[in-house]
C-alpha cells in the first residue's frame, strides 16, 4: 500500500511538472508571435513556421498524457522535438531567432524528468544541430552570438538538472518521513495498546479468564486485529486446553464449534500449533498450513493465514496465542508480529503470575482447611479416646481379683481404644499441613520407641543420608509412618537386641531400610508376601507413594525390609524435569 501511494504521488508530481513545461512552451511563443508582423515582409515562411509551433504546441496540449507516458518511458523522443527546434531557428534569423526561448524547452524537459545527466545530454544534442545547420552560415558577430546561446544551453542543463536532483531528494525524503510517520504513529498506538493491557491487568484481572478476555480485546478493539484466539497450556496433562477467541466488533461473529474444553495434544507430531508452542518461536503461517493433525479441529478452529505466540514464563509454558484476519484482510506484517509479541510476553507473565496466585490461593485454603480437621480431630475425638483409655485403666487397677472376666475384657477394650488413639493421631499428623524435617523425622521415632517400651537390650540405629528436605511433603510422611510400622514389629515379634533404620535420600531411587537381628521368619521364596499386619500397612503406604517392597527373612536370621521410593524422587529434579519437558 505504501509502494502505491508512492507510484501515485510520483505520477502526480510528473503531470504537473509535464503542464508547467507546456505552459512555459506557450509563453515561449510569445516573442514568435510578436516578431511575426515585421518579420513577415522579409521572411515570407515566418508565417507558416509559426502556425507548425502552434499546431505542435496543440498536439501536445490534446495528448499531454500519453505523450507525457512516452517521453518517461521512450527518452529517445527527446531528439525529434530537438530537430524541429533547431530547425526553427534556422529558417527564423538564426542567432537572433525569436525561437531561442521556443529552443530551450527540451531542454527544461529533460532536466525535470531526467535530472543533470539527462540535461547535460540533450544540451549537447542540441549543440550538435546548432552547429550542424547554423554554423556554416554564420557571420563571426552571429557566430559569437550563436556560442553564446551553447553555453547557456549547459549553464541551464545544470542550473535545472541539479534542482530535479533536489526535488527528487526532496521527494524521497518525504516518502521516507511519511512511511517512518506511519511507523510511528503505529508503533505509538500498539504501544498505548500494550500500555492499557498492563494496566487493565493490574486493576481488573481477578482470574485467569478476565486476562484472557482483556488480552483479546486488545488485540482485537485496540490493535485493529480481525480475530484472536488464546489457549491455556495444561503441563500435567500435555494438553491446550481453555480455549477463547474474540472478534472485532464490526466483524462477522467467531467460528462455531470452538468449545472452551476444546483440547489438544501439547506434542510435536500433533501440528503446527502445538509444535510452535513446544519450540517456543513464534510462527507465521502464510500458506494456509493446518494447525493441527485433525481435521474436524482444524475446521473448528478455522485458520488459514496466522500467526501462532507462544506464552511462556520462567521456561513453563503458560498457553499460545493466535492472531489472523479471517475475513481476507490486509496480511500481518512483520512489524505488527513485532508487536504482538510484545503483547504476547505481557499476556504470558500477566497468565502466569495469575495462576500461581490462584494456585498458592488454593494450595493455602487446602492447608487451613486440613489443619482445621486436623485442630477438630485432635480436640474432639482424639481427647476423647484418651480420656476412655484412661478410665479404663484405672477401672482395671481398681477391680477385685475375683473379676478376671470383667477385667479382661476391659483389658480387651482398652487395648482396642488405644489402638484407635493411635491410628486417630497417625491420620491427624498425616493431613496436618505443617513440614516435617529431617530433625522432626528422628524425634518422632524416638518419641514412637518409647511409647512401645522396647525391651531395655534393644538398641536402635536411626540415619539419613542426603537431604530429607528434598523428598515431597507427602513422601516424608508415608516415610515416617512406614518406619514407625517397622519398628512396632521389631519391638512386638522379632525379640532382636539391635535394629537400624536407615533412609538414603541421595541414591537412585531414594530407599529406606530397617533391618534387625531377630528371630526372622520362614518365607516361601525370596520376595514373598507376609500376611501381618504390619507388613500390610507397611507395602500399602509404600504403593501410595510409588514405592516397592522387598522383604528379606530367615528363622533366627533377622529380617531386612527396603523400601524403594520409585515414585518420590526429590523435589527439586521433579521441576528439573518440568522445565525440560516444558521447553520441548
């Protein structure tokens, strides 16, 4: 467009370039015209030479166009108007001709339209016919005269010839200037637009969607863009998902069928727009490439000219914006893809920072409300088993000796409430929110030990080995209460004098060990499944975790169980290892 309104403004500048000549070649025969009455009784011809400029002149005011379309484009034309002119002279008085002004108008002509050189050029053009039909019948005063005139032929070659070089300057430079005006003044709205984005974000965004909707509309109301579409990335699932697209409000509605569950696979082999996304790059597509590998998407989603952003912040991937103009408007151009990027890195880290907020929003209401469980289970049921195991064992101190049924089934029934304090006040440490460290791991298999009276020639082992702190919350409970099963069947069954709990949570996978020198038992073949109940809990715990049991036992042997953490590797790889597959 810009190229056009070049072509057409420099077409403009000609024609009137083209009519000032013709006008000055009129006036140019004022001096013929005025010469003619006194010059008719001794030039009889002065006459019909005069009315073959004026003809010349008439053909050239009729067919101005088309001669101004054949002097650009056939220079060569230059030579017959030279020739007639010449001749003019002439036949007219020679150096005192009243055509010299008539003469110069090649001249001017061709300093206008082909600048210094083309002027230079046909100036010696025309000295060369000067000197060919007027020389030889010269006087040395008309001689002198006619040397004159040559000479300014070159003086006003140049004189002109270097004022078209500075209207050509001057010309080009205004082209420039508008087109750099038009770039600004662009660049200056994408700009406010980008502008209004970030503050429309700060004060109005409340939640995921209310970014995308202000992003949208930007894109379409502000930046003049026909439509906009923007996907949400899900990294768990490896899926776009989320979708909502937006169109300008004079344009014709979006297309139909583009659901906001809309999903697709966040892989390379699954299309273009997944494939960009995955490669972080931003794509233009211009030759009508499809998004994706499914047609009944690519039809839902309906792009043919686009260009695909994708969002990302801190190495995540956050989702994928899409632009394009459906309807057959003006392709995007590379400075307005500038732009949208701008636009697109804003949208990523406003997308972002609003998730994480929701996210951690969330993760604290999950905490304070397992706490408050938690706080309820602890005050209320927990108590209250505590207070029956209590009477309970005063009821059985206070008994006469003579009530041994009674007795044992208060025995019976106080062991079964202690029991369930027990397990109450496991399921209350596992959903309390609060961390668990490496210090807190050792106290409370200590505080545990004690509260099994162990035999007085136990004695136990407890070591970590790398950082505790780098297992999941979730990994360290299980862990402990793992551990805690461990040692109730060491003290209770294997009557071992020394026992190890060791957990390593450097090695690949991280593992946990406990091992004793007690009384072991028989298993059918390595690896065999024990029916206790301990070791139930023991292998269920572990499988919630992602873990693998192996157990190791023989009669008076001790025993060795090792728990394989195949699904609790450290916090830290685990992001690692997000950010890999997040940056494909």
């Amino acid at each position: 467009m810009t190229r056009v309104k070049h072509w057409i403004t420099r077409v403009l500048e000609e024609r009137t370039v083209f009519l000032f000549l013709l006008g000055y070649r009129w006036l140019s025969l004022l001096p013929p015209l005025l010469a003619l009455g006194l010059a008719f009784e001794t030039n009889p011809q002065s006459g019909w030479i005069f009315l073959t400029a004026l003809a010349d002149n008439l053909l050239l005011t009729l067919y101005y166009p088309r001669i101004n379309r054949l002097v650009i484009h056939f220079p060569s034309v230059f030579v017959i108007d030279l020739v007639v002119v010449a001749w003019f002279v002439s036949l007219t008085g020679s150096a005192s001709s009243p055509y010299y002004l008539y003469a110069l108008s090649p001249l001017l002509a061709a300093a206008f339209f082909f600048q210094m050189r083309g002027a230079l050029l046909t100036a010696l053009t025309l000295t060369v016919f000067y000197g060919l039909i007027l020389i030889p019948t010269l006087t040395a005063t008309e001689l002198l005269h006619v040397l004159t005139q040559i000479i300014s032929f070159f003086l006003i070659a140049m004189l002109f010839g270097y004022a078209s070089i500075l209207m050509e300057r001057i010309r080009r430079d205004r082209a420039l200037l508008a087109r750099n005006n038009a770039t600004l003044e662009r660049t200056n709205r994408e700009l406010e637009s980008i502008h209004k984005l970030a503050l429309m974000m700060q004060s109005s965004a409340v939640d995921v969607a209310d970014v995308q909707e202000i992003v949208l509309s930007t894109i379409t109301n502000a930046m003049g863009f026909e439509r906009a579409t923007l996907a949400l990335a899900d990294p768990e699932r490896n899926m776009l998902t989320g979708w909502l697209a937006y169109r300008r409000e004079e344009s014709a509605q979006g297309s139909a069928g583009l659901f906001h569950t809309t999903e697709i696979p966040l892989r390379a082999d699954a299309g273009a727009l997944a494939r960009a996304t995955l490669e972080r790059t931003a794509a233009h597509v211009v030759d009508g490439l499809a998004p994706t590998n499914d047609p009944e998407m690519n039809q839902r989603l309906g792009f043919k000219q686009y260009v695909i952003l994708p969002l990302y912040m801190r190495d995540h991937p956050v989702g994928v914006l899409v632009v394009d103009n459906p309807s057959g408007g003006a392709p995007i151009s590379p400075e307005s893809i500038r732009s949208l990027e701008s636009v697109a890195e804003h949208a990523a880290i406003a997308l972002g920072s609003t998730k994480l907020c929701i996210e951690r929003a969330q993760r604290l209401a999950v905490e304070e409300e397992r706490n408050r469980i938690a706080m309820e289970i602890h005050d209320t049921a927990s108590q209250s088993l505590f207070g029956i195991v209590y009477t309970l064992d005063g009821c059985i101190k206070r008994l006469p000796e003579q009530a041994t049924q009674v007795q044992n089934e208060l025995v019976t029934l106080r062991d079964i409430a202690a029991r369930t304090l027990s397990d109450l006040r496991g399921s209350v440490f596992d959903i309390w929110g609060g961390a668990l460290t490496e210090i807190d791991f050792k106290q409370e298999l200590a505080v545990y030990l004690q509260k099994l009276r162990p035999p007085p020639a136990l004695v136990v082992e407890i070591q970590v080995k790398g950082t505790f702190n780098d297992l999941a919350l979730n990994v360290r409970k299980n862990i402990l209460r793992i551990a805690q099963e461990g040692l109730a069947n060491i003290v209770k069954h294997s009557g071992a004098t020394h026992a190890a709990i060791m957990l390593d949570a450097q090695s690949q996978p991280p593992r946990l060990v406990i091992e004793d020198n007690g009384s072991g038992f028989q298993a059918h073949e390595a690896g065999a499944t024990h029916t206790g109940f301990g070791l139930t809990s023991i292998r269920e715990r572990a499988h919630a975790i992602g873990g693998e049991v192996r157990i190791q036992s023989r009669l008076n042997q001790g025993t060795r169980i090792e728990v394989q953490l195949l699904g609790g590797a450290p916090a830290a790889a685990g992001k690692r290892t997000h950010a890999n597959l997040a940056g494909g």
